[in-house]
C-alpha cells in the first residue's frame, strides 16, 4: 500500500529501529514498532487500545492521514493536545521524494 508520507521515531536525536522496541509489550510502543516497520493498520490496532496519551492522537492521526483517510486524521490529531506525552519519543513525518523531514511537535503537558 502506498503512503503519502513516512512516520520515524526518534530518542535523544537517535533513530528508533524495530529492534529498540521489540521486547516491549505496552500497547503504544507495540504500536511504535508497528510504525517503524511501516505497517500502519497493524499499529493502528494496536494505537487504538493503547493508553490515552499525546503520541497516541498523533499516530493515530499521522498513520490515517498516510494512508489517505484525512477526515479521520485530522480528528485525532485534533484530540492530541487534549492529553499529555507519555513517552521522549520525537515524531517526524518524511517526505522521501523531497528528501525533506519535518517534526510533529505539540503541548508538553
């Protein structure tokens, strides 16, 4: 399935790879793996039962968007704000074709 964009992960401006996340079984680092492997409809199962939190929304919102559902996108990524960070995990959205990464940035609550 094509997407529109990538999601990356970062930590301590260090690129998170499948194989940091791989022993976790908390539903939103599960979902993370999931993120990284680019399998977005697996994570988004997962996201979906995972704790409220901000990375939550933004995946959620991030993945749906990717994957061509804006509607539902942009409702997650409005609820984002709502709620406060879980994790130090930095979110990026990629454009490879441009060669260009943006951060997804939000409240630090």
């Amino acid at each position: 399935m094509r997407v529109r964009f990538r999601i990356a992960l970062f930590r301590n401006g260090r690129r998170l790879s499948k194989k940091d996340l791989l022993s976790e079984k908390d539903p939103l680092l599960v979902g993370m793996r999931y993120i990284l492997e680019f399998k977005y409809l697996e994570a988004t199962k997962w996201l979906l039962i995972a704790e409220d939190c901000w990375e939550k929304f933004v995946l959620l919102g991030l993945a749906n968007t990717a994957l061509g559902q804006e509607d539902q996108g942009r409702e997650f990524l409005s609820q984002a704000d709502a709620f406060r960070r879980k994790t130090d995990v930095q979110i990026f959205i990629e454009f490879p074709e441009e060669g260009t990464r943006k951060e997804v940035t939000g409240a630090w609550r």
